[in-house]
C-alpha cells in the first residue's frame, strides 16, 4: 500500500519541479529575448537619433516661457511634463542609454533646442552592468561620474541652468535578473550620486527626488516600482508634486 502512495508523491514532485523549470526558462527566455532585441536596435541607431529626428523639433522658442528639456534614459523619457505657468517642457529621453550614448546626441538633440534649463537623469543604465563586467567596476563609475559632469559643462555652455536629479535607486529584483544582479549597483549608485550633488552651483542645482520616491532602505517605495529600473505612473504623480514646488520656489 506504501509503494503506489509513495510513487505518488514522486510523481506530483516531480510534475511541480518540470513546471518550475519551464516556467523559469519561459522567463529567462522573454529576458533574454528583450536584451537581445535592445542590443540589435542599439547596433541600428547606437545615439537613438531616429527617436527623435530633426524635423521633430518644435517651433523656434519664444521669450514667454522657460523651455526646460528632460534628458537622459528611460526614466527622463517616461517623466511626464508638469503643468507649471510660466514654463514649456520638451522629453529627449530615450531608454536603455548610458551616459555616453547620451552625451553623444547632446548636439543632435538639445543645442538645436536652445534651453533655458536641461534637467538629467542618466547613469543607471552605466551602473546596472557592474555585476556583467566586475573588473571594469571602477572604470564604469568613474566613466559615469566624469560624462555626467561633461553633459553639465555642454549645458552650461549653452547658456543653460542644470537641474541635475540623483540616480534613482533601483526596486525589487525580480528572480529572472538576480543572476546577473549584485549589491555592487546600488552601492555604485550610492558613490556616482553623491558626486552629483558635489557638482552643485550657482548654475546647477540639484533636485532631491530621493526625498520622496526612496524607503529607509534606500529602495524605491514598492508602491512606485513599475519594475526593478522603472517608476510606475503613481511614483512620477508624486515625484511632479514635489518637483513644481522645487520649480516655483527658483
């Protein structure tokens, strides 16, 4: 009677461990699937010109209003425009750039526009490879920390204010991606950013989103975790409520 009961079990344990492993590798697959479809559209446009092309560009800017741009990465692209009087609000964000990709297009994509104020938030996507490539740890933070000053200078140049935002923090890291996660990123996050806020001045300022979108842990809050990298709609309502106040308080 033990033996039928017994192979039983054995069979049920071994159907939950066989669909264990087809769903983890149906979720390792999409993963692998996204990065692989992001490399080959990067190959295609490595600076991301064609997101936006030159006859994309608004009218020529008028003295009404302050024209600040969002640069940067996927999460200056997904920053949704304010409404504050008094100022007019262009996205040049595209996603999954590093800071260098970023700086390249800064010709193609902010000097024709000619900014009042350009407010950055990129380097998460430099940080996010340390746990890939850990002896180059160093060199991407440094990497980091000296093209974000380079994006400063350039929109200085122009005339420009900075507002430079930290790096946001990353979320919970979903299962398919701790394999290729550490500890190291966030503590890297933690060094470029308190560079950041060393590059304030009296044409830079900086913009405390972590006030508001970071737990005590130093995470993002759950509840405005689109995923691991991304805020969802709530978080960026209440990163906006605090950033017209910062506006109208200049």
């Amino acid at each position: 009677m033990k033996a039928p009961k017994f192979s039983l079990l054995l069979n049920v344990f071994l159907l939950i461990l066989l669909g264990s492993s087809i769903t983890l590798n149906f979720l390792l697959f999409n993963v692998g699937k996204k990065y692989y479809l992001e490399l080959n559209a990067t190959r295609l446009d490595p600076l991301g010109w064609g997101k936006y092309p030159l006859d994309s560009n608004p009218p020529a800017k008028t003295n009404s209003k302050v024209r600040l741009i969002f640069f940067g990465d996927s999460r200056s692209a997904s920053w949704p425009s304010p409404e504050v009087e008094g100022f007019e609000f262009i996205n040049r964000g595209i996603g999954s750039q590093t800071s260098i990709q970023t700086i390249q297009r800064f010709e193609q994509h902010i000097t024709p526009l000619k900014p009042d104020v350009v407010l950055l938030q990129v380097g998460v996507n430099d940080l996010k490879t340390i746990p890939l490539f850990p002896w180059r740890k160093e060199l991407t933070i440094s990497d980091s920390k000296r093209n974000i000053q380079e994006i400063v200078e350039k929109s200085k140049a122009l005339g420009a204010v900075v507002i430079l935002t930290p790096i946001f923090p990353v979320g919970d890291i979903p299962l398919e991606r701790q394999p290729f996660w550490s500890d190291e990123v966030g503590l890297a996050i933690e060094d470029v950013n308190t560079y950041i806020n060393s590059l304030a001045d009296e044409n830079v300022i900086i913009f405390d989103a972590l006030s508001v979108l970071v737990d005590e842990k130093g995470v993002v809050k759950r509840e405005y975790q689109k995923d691991e990298l991304h805020l969802n709609s709530e978080g960026y309502k209440v990163l906006n409520q605090e950033f017209v106040k910062f506006l109208n308080s200049l």
